[in-house]
C-alpha cells in the first residue's frame, strides 16, 4: 500500500495535468507588458518598445533539419508574419548554423556578419590579430543575434556557445517538426531557459530517423512530442487544412486521421490549375505500371523499379511541355521512398534531358520532404513483384507523408497487383477505381501520353475552365506565389550540415 501512495505521488508530480489545472496555464499573465507573451491589453506588435512596452518578446524557431528550417525561413520572407489585427509585416529574422539555402541567404548569420564586418572596415583601418578578429566576429554576431525578433536555428546548433554570449534569453521557443525530432535533440533548444515552448509535430507523419535497432527498441525514437501525448498531455489538434485540393485531402482524413479534417475557405478554388482538364493529371491519379520490376542493386539495400523511373520521366516531359510554369523545383517534386530510386531519377533526368535535375526539379525521399509542399507531386511507390511484400512502404506514415505534400495534384506510379496485397495500398487503389482515376499503363509509354490519348481523357466539364482561370486570379495574390522573388527551398537528402539530419533514413529495407 506504501509503495502504490509513493508511486501514486510521483505520477501526481510527474503530470500535474491530470489532477487539476496545466501549471503552464497558472502561471501565464494577465497582461503583456511582464514579457511574458504579448495577451489582452497589449495589441502592439512583439518588438515594438514604447512606453506602455518597455520589453521585447524574442523568439527561438527550431526544426530538425536545415531543409525544414530554410523553408519556414522562406515563407516568413516571402509572406511575412500576421500580428493580433492580422496586418502582415516582416519582422527583423536572423537564420543561424550552416547550409543555408541560397534564396535565404539574405538573412544567414555569416552573411550579415559580412555585411557588418565589410561597414567596420570602411570605418576603420586598424589591423587586428587573427584571435581578436575571431572575437570580435563573436561579438558582432551575438550583436545581430541580440536586434533579431525572431531567430531561426536547427536543434542542435541552439546549442551553439554563441547563444550564450547573448545579452538575454529567449522568451519562446517554437520546435516545428517535433515529431521527427528524438527527444535529446529537442532538449538543446530549451537549454536557453525560455517562458514558453510550442511544440508543432503530426504524429500520424514520419517519426525521428532512427538507425541503431537497439537504440529503437528501447525508445529512442519516441519524440517528446509523443511521449507528452501518450502520458495524457492536452494536445491542440489543427483540423482546418489550407494546402491541398480536396480531392486529395479526402484519403488521407478518412484513413489517418478520423475523417476530422475540413478545408480552409477557398482551398478548392485556390488549387484548382490548367492541368485538370485532364483526368490523368486530375488532382489525384493513380498509374499502374503493370509491367515494371523492383530490382536491388548490387550491394545496396535500397531498391529500384527502372520501369517507374522510365514512365515518370516521360510524364515529367508531357507536363513541362504543356505547363511550362512547372518546370521549377518550386512547383513540382518527384519523391520516392527509396533513397536508389532517387539517384537514378536524378542520373536519368541529367542524361535524358542534358541538365542537373536540381536546377528544374526537386527530387527526394519520402523521409526528406516531409514539411514541405509542391504545387505536383509525382510519387513512385517502387515495388513490384509476384509474390514479396513491400517492406516498409507498408508504414502508413510514409504513405501519409508521400501522398499529401502536393496541393493541386499527386500522381501515384506504382504496381497496383503488388500494392493491393497491403490492406492499406489496397484502400487507396480502390479509392483511385472509385473515382474514375486509376490508369493502367502499358508500353510504349510515348502511346499513353501522346496528344490523341491525352484528349480521349480531357474533362468534359464546361465549369472547369472558369474556375481554373479564377483560381489564377486568386493565386496571383496569394502569399505562395512569392517564389518570384524567392526560391522554394530544396532539401538536399545528404545535408547533414551542422549534424542535423534530414531524415533520410537511405530507403534500407529488406
């Protein structure tokens, strides 16, 4: 009886949740004005210092990789920040650690630091010693870091000795893709002794890229962000999405996440593109290409399908052709969950087509998208036999993660025999017979795609013209489109950078 009442306290100690109101709720203010976070009765945006706000709140944004990182980075230059009246404005930023994208390169700590180091010299001609010029970089840097609002850093470079020759701490902490982060990385940035921590993770996603099998079987690989979940946490779940057209949403809401997720005003009119006059490039389609075999290449572990790579690069030619607007990385991704699909995507596309696929098109794994959208997604599933299973294409995250990064179309290329053996590959197979957009395509591919073939699947729908050009309309102004002045950040699935992962576990998989 002893032992039960200490355990009992302990667990009383451990999640004060369950037995009465969030410590975290007690203690927030009643106003803004402490620094605590800008609340009632302070409407100003959070580093305006006036006399009624004498303190600026600062905040500390973190992500896993760099990849996910740069492009939260993007989207606040591209389309700046909301504040409490829902005015945009673009707050002073700083993006700190290595390999940042060159379209946010801008506002990267050693490219600032330049800036500032190139205005002191022109001011001073004073020669200093290597040592007293490393520490007076250090203090320009911590200078930047200080003026920032808003400072953007991967999770372990948060650890950085920088941050500790700051003037003061972080007010809030924001760890985007916390799901996908092992617990140990999400504690560095917490280190900075902030007010308040959001974590921001979808655990029906992808989690942390774990390899050590024993390091996994003991739970290394359960985030924070799941480990609070699962000890009865009080988790605020999104339900309204605003990225993909509903068509695709459908799915995924109905399998993984209890048919709860409802569309943002005007999503379908927002995604709504030229393309979809044409069933096979509807907003989701399904090619079943019946006749490729997975192979493993010698010595890997990884696996490829040449007859999927063939076909989808003959559909990447079909859509640049007609849509020119999508030969960019920033609107069309080719994703695979194998990481030896991907380099022979990437080797085929230079010798097909006489350029670096990076420059034209993003090409990743399943793993190292995940956070990120394109306008098209093509998605080659792999596997195709007589009589294996699909290894761990059968994680129904990589599937969720796979299927849902576009926002007008997805286009499933995959062997529909071999994936119906999967209960869950078989649901999304049917979905695609059910809807009218299950193509089985036979060689030669050219057959499929060529123009007489392509006008038998035009939609006979008067209306679709006049919402596509509404939707452009509408898109014109949206924040999205400012990838004119930026470019969508490309994750590099080998950017391990500052030791920051991004989550490309290599597609291993026997």
């Amino acid at each position: 009886m002893v032992v039960i009442i200490s355990l009992s306290r302990y667990w009383r100690l451990a999640s004060p949740w369950l037995h009465g109101i969030n410590p975290r709720d007690s203690l927030m203010p009643k106003d803004g004005d402490d620094g605590f976070f800008p609340t009632t009765g302070n409407e100003l945006k959070p580093e305006v210092m006036t006399s009624t706000r004498k303190y600026r709140v600062r905040v500390l944004v973190c992500a896993p990789s760099n990849s996910a990182l740069d492009e939260i980075v993007l989207r606040v230059l591209s389309g700046g920040i909301h504040d409490e009246n829902d005015r945009t404005y673009t707050p002073n930023i700083v993006r700190i650690g290595l390999k940042a994208h060159h379209s946010i390169k801008a506002v990267s700590l050693d490219e600032l630091l330049k800036k500032r180091r190139a205005s002191a010299n022109k001011s001073s001609t004073d020669k200093q010693s290597n040592a007293s010029a490393g520490s007076h970089d250090d203090s320009i840097r911590a200078a930047i870091l200080d003026e920032a609002t808003i400072v953007f850093s991967t999770l372990s470079f948060s650890g950085s000795h920088i941050f500790s020759k700051l003037s003061r701490n972080f007010d809030v902490v924001i760890i985007d893709e916390a799901a996908q982060a092992v617990e140990p990385a999400t504690l560095v940035p917490l280190a900075n002794r902030c007010k308040k921590v959001f974590l921001v993770g979808d655990p029906a996603q992808l989690p942390a890229t774990v390899i050590s099998d024993i390091a996994k079987n003991h739970g290394y690989g359960t985030s924070l962000f799941e480990r609070l979940m699962q000890a009865g946490y009080p988790i605020k779940m999104l339900k309204t999405q605003y990225r993909m057209h509903p068509e695709i949403r459908s799915f995924p809401s109905r399998e993984f996440y209890d048919n709860s997720l409802t569309d943002g005003e005007h999503v379908k009119l927002n995604t709504v593109r030229d393309w979809h006059k044409y069933r096979c490039f509807g907003p989701f389609s399904f090619f079943d290409i019946h006749e490729g075999e997975e192979a493993k290449p010698t010595g890997s572990g990884s696996w490829i399908n040449v007859e999927e790579v063939n076909f989808v690069l003959f559909l990447y030619q079909k859509l640049v052709t007609l849509f020119p607007k999508l030969k960019s990385s920033n609107e069309l991704a080719i994703i695979s969950p194998y990481s030896q699909q991907v380099k022979l995507f990437q080797q085929r596309f230079e010798e097909t087509f006489g350029v670096s696929a990076e420059k034209v098109v993003d090409i990743c794994t399943v793993d190292g998208c995940q956070g990120r959208e394109k306008d098209v997604a093509i998605f080659s599933c792999v596997r195709a036999s007589e009589d294996r299973g699909i290894g761990f294409l059968e994680d129904i995250r990589r599937m969720n993660v796979g299927i849902t990064r576009a926002k007008s179309a997805v286009l499933v290329v995959g062997s529909a025999s071999t994936l119906r053996r999967s209960e869950q590959w078989n649901k999304l197979v049917e979905s695609a017979e059910e809807r009218n957009c299950l193509f089985k395509v036979s060689k030669p591919y050219t057959s499929f795609l060529n123009d007489e073939n392509l006008a038998s699947m035009q939609v006979k729908t008067a209306e679709l013209p006049q919402a596509a050009e509404q939707a452009n309309a509408v898109n014109n102004g949206m924040i999205d489109n400012g990838t004119e002045q930026f470019d969508r950040v490309q994750a590099d699935d080998n950017d391990y950078g500052d030791g920051d992962a991004d989550m490309d576990d290599g597609g291993y998989d026997d």
